[in-house]
C-alpha cells in the first residue's frame, strides 16, 4: 500500500493472560497472535511494531524482515507507545494505520475499506466502531451532531451516562501521521490509570476542527481483543468454525464438526469426509474421495484420491491413491507409500518408501527402507535399522514374501521375488528367486517328566 505504513502496538504485558510468555506470542489456531496481525497488514510501505515486555523475546520470534522494532521502554499508555515510532517516521507525510498486537481476527478488506472511508471524506483521523450489547471495559465513542466523532472515553473514566453509549472503539485507526504526532505531544495523563491515552488525540483534533471519522462494522467478533486464555480459546473456536464452514461449503463433508480441527493452511478437495475427532494441520494438500478418521491426525502431508486414514498418526508423508492405513497405524515423516497399498495395525513406517499394493498388514517396524511393489510384509517383521550408533537401510524387492516375525538386520538387501520362512532373522542379502530361512530347525525330544505329572 503505498505511502502507507502500519504501527502495531504490542508493548503491553498483558497481565490478565497470568503468562511468563507475552501474550502476543501466544498460539492463535496454530500462529503467534502478533503473526497472524502482522499479516493483516503485508503489503504496507512499512511495519513498525512497537515492543517493550520482554521485548528481546518478541523481536526473537518475529521472523518477518519487511519488520522494524520500535522500543517502549516503559509502558506508560497507548499514545506514549505510538510516539516512539516518531523518531523513525521523520518526513513522514502519509497515512499511519494503528493495530493493536492483540486484535487479530481483523480482516484486510476491513482495513483497506476504513482508508478508503478516511482518504474519501478527507478526514485527519478515521477509527474503527462497533456497536455492542455489553461494552464493558472499551472506548466509547462521542460523536459531534454531524456525526463526526468528537470524543473517545476510556470506561474507566467514563460517567454513568457515558457508560450507556454502546458504540465502542477498536483500537484500530488511520491516521494522517503530521497531525498524528502533533497531536500525541499535547495529550496528559491526568486520568484514572495515569496512561498516556492515544484515543485521547481524538479530542484534541476534534478542538482543532478537524474532520474525524467513526466507521461502523457489524461483526464484533473481528475487533475483538484477547485479554485472557478464555477469549483466546473462543476466537480460536470462530476461526476454526469459519474454515470448517469455508470447506464443507466447497463439498467436503464433516461428520460431527465441533470435535475437529482443520487448520487454514490445509487444502481439501471436495467429496472427502473427515470423521470425528480428526486433526489435520500445516501444508496438507488431500485429495478427493479420501475418508479421514475418526481418531486421526495428519500433518504436513500429500494425500492422493481415495484414500482411508483410520485412527492413525501420519505426519511429512506422501500416501498415494487408494492407500488404506489404520487403525493404530504410525506413518512418519520422509515417508512415501505407493498406491494400493495397506498399512495395518499397530504399524510404523518411518523414512521409508512402500511400493504399490503391498502390505504391511499387522505389528511391524519398517525404518530407513525401501520396499518394491506386491509385497507381503508378514505381522511382526521387524527392520532392525539402528546399531546403537547409526541407522542402516534395508531393501526388499518386488513380489518378496515374507514370513511372520522376522528381523531383517540393516544393512541388508533382499531381492525380488524371495520367501523369507517365518521367524528367520536375516542377516545377509538374499538374491531373487531364493527361500531363506534362518531359525533353528526344531526337534522333538523325550520328555524326561512324564506329561500327567503336570496337568491337574
Ligand atoms: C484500548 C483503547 C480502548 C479500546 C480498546 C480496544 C486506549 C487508551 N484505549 O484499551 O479505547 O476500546 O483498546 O481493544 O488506547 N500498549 C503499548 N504500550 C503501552 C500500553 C499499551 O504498546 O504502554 C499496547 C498494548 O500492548 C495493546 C494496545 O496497546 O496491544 C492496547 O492497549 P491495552 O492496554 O490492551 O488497551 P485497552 O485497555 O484494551
Ligand atoms: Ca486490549
């Protein structure tokens, strides 16, 4: 946006959080509130942020470059903490937009249309409203008999009639930054909690006749702040609604909504269902005619057509179509699963690539492998991938069987079409076309006590 810059204040502790982490750094639906307002405004000439409760921590976690840091030393109030940003805006001429670091449900359309409300009535100042039931501890909003806005009172310093107006103020403003800061250097802080208020610059330009603007928007959920872990979780609860909404919209059926968990950034394609008591989270792209879950969790995963995930763990892995994995399978990252293939119980793959149609059908640990297509891995085959030190590969080839309970000891190379017998463990390279067996041969010997002796 040009010759626009945004402030973003976040020098507040935060007290009502009871943290030892600020509270912008607290976890909003998987990004650090302070993040998710930072976006809100990607784009602007500039983004200052205004820190000063343990800043050292908030600037670390902040990894945006396009980001400038400005210091509040102490916290003396919201126009105390935006006069810092002074010093870094000389010769600024343009419009500052004003977020608090704890608002961040605020949509950009909503920003972009209060600067197209400031710059088409010419105003000074232009500030988010919002008309609530109970308006409790926000900003009341006095407007003039033009419908300008007058005045913005703190509740805490407001009269019993004050107190009744129900339009309230968001925290969110446009401002012209010269009048900005001349107006910051008059403002006191003779009020009930000694702050240097910045809504107090609305009524000194006021005094200076100068054109101030209220835009009222209907849904206080967007400008509501979090104060507390209990507005946490609810505006949490409104985004997660909004994107399980935004997906069954577009034809992904959710069984059961309140108990699952999609985060934004996933990608679903229409005609999947996502059972109860499911979570998918990071850069999951799913494909359609999937059923996921119940009971599962996926992230940062590809998943192709027709896919089942059934009460399972899947996490960096990339599962091809028609795959069926669950219940109570594990499938960790850097793995890739062909198509048609099976994934049992109690099953954990890890940086493994799995061919199509085989199985891995029941109680096995495939680790650092690589598994050619139609194979049967028998319940409990085991790689044996770790010495204690380092990790070693283990290969299978195409149309190998092999038997129940056996250990393939890494490194170890087993070729195509290959019988391994039950219960081998298997510590040399098998070539194609081989049985292996290696157990000891069992034998049948006298019994020395006689049987009778020990049945009842
Ligand atoms: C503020 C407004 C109030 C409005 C409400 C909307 C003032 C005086 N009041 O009240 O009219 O209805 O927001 O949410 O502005 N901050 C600093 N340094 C400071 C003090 C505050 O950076 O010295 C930051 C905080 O981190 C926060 C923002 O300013 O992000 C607002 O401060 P907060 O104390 O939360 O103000 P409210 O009482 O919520
Ligand atoms: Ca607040």
């Amino acid at each position: 946006m040009k010759n626009t810059v945004a402030i973003i204040l976040a020098a507040g502790e935060g007290t009502r959080f009871k943290s030892e982490t600020p509270k912008v750094l607290h976890k909003i639906f998987g990004k650090m509130i302070i993040e998710r307002v930072s976006e809100i405004v990607d784009g602007f000439d500039k983004k200052i942020i205004v820190v000063g409760h343990k800043s050292e921590l908030v600037k670390k976690s902040i990894s945006d470059k396009n980001v400038i840091f400005v210091e509040q030393n102490k916290q003396l109030g919201s126009g105390d903490a935006v006069k810092q940003t002074e010093k870094v805006l000389k010769n600024f001429t343009g419009d500052l937009v004003i977020l608090s670091g704890d608002v961040p449900l605020l949509k950009k359309e909503t920003v972009g249309k209060l600067l197209a409300v400031h710059k088409k009535e010419k105003a000074v100042a232009s500030v988010i409203t919002c008309e609530m039931e109970n308006p409790s501890h926000y900003g009341r909003i006095i407007r003039n008999a033009d419908g300008t806005v007058k005045a913005i009172v703190e509740a805490k310093d407001a009269s019993d009639e004050i107190k009744k107006i129900k339009e309230i103020n968001s925290g969110i403003y446009v401002f012209s930054a010269k009048e900005l800061f001349s107006a910051l250097h008059k403002i006191k802080n003779d009020n009930s909690k000694g702050e240097y208020y910045l809504t107090d610059v609305i009524s000194i330009l006021n005094r200076e006749k100068r054109k101030i603007i209220g835009y009222k928007i209907s849904d206080f959920r967007e400008i509501s702040g979090i104060n507390n872990r209990y507005e946490l979780a609810a505006a949490e609860n409104y985004m997660r609604d909004k994107v399980l909404e935004n997906l069954m919209i577009s034809g992904v059926t959710i069984v059961n909504p309140s108990t699952v968990y999609v985060e934004e950034t996933v990608e679903i394609e229409r005609d999947t269902t996502i059972m109860p008591s499911t979570i998918i989270k990071g850069k999951t792209k799913i494909r359609s005619g999937c059923v996921l879950g119940p009971f599962s969790y996926i992230e940062d995963s590809i998943i192709d057509k027709n896919v089942e995930i059934r009460a399972s763990f899947v996490y960096g892995a990339e599962i091809a179509a028609d795959v069926k994995i669950g219940p109570f399978s594990h499938i960790r990252k850097e793995t890739k699963i062909g198509r048609s293939a099976r994934i049992g119980n109690f099953s954990e793959i890890k940086k493994s690539s799995i061919g199509e149609n085989t199985k891995v059908s029941h109680l096995s640990y495939i680790g650092d492998s690589q598994l050619g297509k139609n194979i049967n891995i028998g319940a409990g085959t085991i790689t044996c991938n770790y010495d204690g030190k380092n990790k070693h590969k283990t290969e299978i080839g195409d149309y190998t069987f092999v038997g129940s309970n056996t250990n393939l000891i890494a490194p170890v190379k087993i070729g195509r079409g290959v019988l391994i017998a039950a219960g081998s463990t298997i510590t040399h390279d098998v070539p194609d076309n081989k049985l292996a067996i290696a157990r000891e041969r069992q034998v049948i010997k006298r019994l020395k006590v006689k049987s009778s002796v020990r049945e009842d």
